[in-house]
C-alpha cells in the first residue's frame, strides 16, 4: 500500500504528498480535479490503466507535469527506489 | 535579483522554480491567479507589501502554503540560505 500525506487541503488547493515504496501501488482511482505532480524524487513508475494500457511515467526532480481532471489509473512502482512526489490538485476558479 | 524556471506552462497551471540569494529579492509584483509555494530547502523569506507591513514567511521542504490571487508584495531574502521553492498557479476551473 501506497501512503500519503496531506499538506493543504483548503479552498483553493489540495497537496498531498504521496510515497510509494518499491512493490507498492496507488490503487486504481479518479482525480476529480485537474493536478500536477512534483517528484521529489528520481524514480520511475507505472500508470496502468483501466483497458490495461501501461504508461511509463519518469520522475525527476525540478520537473512536473499536470494532468486533466477523470482520468483513472493505478500507480505502480515497480523499481527499487521509493517513488515520492507531491501532487497538487487545483479547487476553485481562480481566472 | 531572483531567478526563475518555468516548469510547466500549460492550460491548467503555470508552475515556475523561484530561486532568490541571500541579498536578493523579487520585486514588488501582483498574482492573478491562486497560487501554492512548495519550499524546497530551509529559509526564511519575507513579505513586504506595498502599505510597508513585514511579514516573515518560514520555508520547509515538506511543507507547502497557498494564497488567493490578487495580493501584492516584494519577497525578499534577508538570510544567508538561499530561498527556492516551487509556485503553481492553478489557471483554469476544474471542479
């Protein structure tokens, strides 16, 4: 099991660092929101989807990327590094 | 004077590496959108805004804050650590 920790949850923002130790996963879920995440650290690990694709996804820290909101995957880390990133989902408008 | 990175730049967020050396500062500047800091190392920064008030702002890696948009202030570095952080701005609804 992944685990996670939450460092903002208000009403603009939800951050939540998240660490997934080598053989762990994020199960399969939802982002409800548009996020981005910021690795902490380098690692690679592996977004599988529901019809089964696998995304390869490298983490590199000074990188991010973000990603649209209704998305499912499950996050695999299937290397020997811990996978650490923080991933920020944005709440309200704010243009 | 600070230094920037942009790390993404795309239809959901802006998310840009801020660097600022001991002496430094970014100079008195406005956001127009909500936005999160992600310290990256240990300092002290401080906010100065335009009526003159000071406030000191603490910056620890695993930590993060955000702020609404529309407020204005110079952030300067008084310490002798450098101050880096990363800033996401969230740029479209997305609930």
């Amino acid at each position: 099991m992944a685990s996670s920790r939450t460092l903002v949850d208000d009403d603009r923002f939800r951050i939540v660092e998240w660490m997934i130790e080598p053989g762990d996963a994020i199960e399969m879920h939802t982002h409800p929101l548009d996020y981005a995440v910021l690795p902490l650290e380098r690692a690679v690990m592996w977004a599988v989807l529901p019809d089964g694709e696998e995304l390869e996804v490298r983490l590199t820290p000074g990188e991010a990327y973000t990603r649209a909101a209704g998305a499912a995957h499950r996050m695999e880390n299937r290397g020997t590094a811990r996978v650490v990133f923080t991933e920020v989902e944005a709440k309200a408008p704010t243009a």
